[in-house]
C-alpha cells in the first residue's frame, strides 16, 4: 500500500546558532527535551494521528544526514491536542533503525516517536536546525487548511543517535503553538 505523505517538497535548513529567533521562538524550537511531554504539559487532551509510515525516498538533505545507507522509512504524523493540529513532524530512519528490536519504531502506530526514543539511556541529539516557511510552502498550505491562518510557519530539525542507529526528526510548529 503506497502512502500518501503530505511533504511534497524539501526545506531549507540553518544551523539555529546562526538564525534570529525571537526569545519565546528560542524557547520552544531549541527546547532539546521532548516534545510530546511539552504538549502533554499543556491543557487538553494529546494524540499522535498517524499521516503514514513507510518505507520511501527522502529528499536529497535528509538522505545526505545517512552517507551510508540506501533504503528508508519515512514517517509523518501530527501531534494534536483535543484534535487540533499542534505540530506537524516528519521523521526519516534507515531499514536497519525500523528492525532494530529494543527501539520499536516498525511498531510504533500512533505512539509517540519520542516516548520510545527519550526511553533510550544513550540517546545523543545533534545541533538544531532551523527554518521558517514562505506562505507558498506545502505545510504552510497545512496550517491554513487546519488553522484558516497564514503565517511564516517556524520548523526544526535534529538528528537523534541511539544504539548505533540515526534517527532525522523534522518538526513544523504550526499556529496553536504559542510562538506566533
Ligand atoms: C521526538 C519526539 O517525538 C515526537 C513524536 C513524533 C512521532 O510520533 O512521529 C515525531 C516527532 C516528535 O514531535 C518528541 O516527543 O520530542
């Protein structure tokens, strides 16, 4: 079954040390603990609403985060708060990081990535990256679809290492998050 990724385009990353971020911007997209427990923080009731998982090509700046590997997973979600759309994430791993048995990613359905992967005691995260999408973007589309809202949506992205396997977590703030 082919999936349906809403990523229909790349997006141009900086470093965050070398980006101007406004200081309650600075606090949520350099935030390095999880996600999932910042949102489960706030007032409502969290979801992770599966968009697809599979194995698929990424494109050419996430496949150059792998020198070494040919074949991935992609995985697209959204993470919801009473079923309003917070954070739009897409994550891309090698085959050999979806079969690994102690990270469960094959399996993980609408679990929370990072709930499996915070639970890692060698889990290292790379420098942040930044970006902030011009409206045309497909997930600026995305938050005006969900949010009727137009905004230079703010995105980053890491690269977490556990066990010998790469994980790329990108993740879109969308509208709700209380940086806009
Ligand atoms: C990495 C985390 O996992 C979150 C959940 C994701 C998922 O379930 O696919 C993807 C990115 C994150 O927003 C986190 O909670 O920090």
């Amino acid at each position: 079954m082919s999936v349906e990724f809403l990523s229909t385009e790349p997006c141009d990353w900086q470093l965050a040390t070398h980006a101007q971020l406004p200081p309650l911007t600075r606090e949520w997209l350099l935030d390095e603990g999880s996600l999932t427990a910042k949102l489960r923080a706030l007032p409502g009731d969290f979801a992770v609403h599966l968009i697809g998982q599979a194995v698929a090509t990424p494109f050419a700046n996430e496949r150059s985060e792998f020198p070494q590997q040919t074949h991935f997973v992609i995985r697209e979600v959204l993470l919801t708060l009473d079923e309003q759309p917070f954070i739009f994430a897409r994550s891309v791993f090698p085959i050999s990081a979806a079969e690994h048995k102690n990270l469960n990613l094959a399996e993980l359905g609408t679990q929370s990535l990072g709930q499996s992967l915070f639970n890692q005691p060698d889990l290292t995260r790379s420098t942040f990256e930044v970006t902030q999408l011009p409206l045309t973007h497909g997930i600026s589309q995305l938050n005006r679809l969900f949010h009727d809202c137009d905004e230079l949506i703010w995105g980053r992205r890491s690269l977490f290492e556990t066990r010998g396997q790469s994980v790329l977590v990108s993740e879109f703030f969308l509208t709700p998050v209380p940086i806009y």
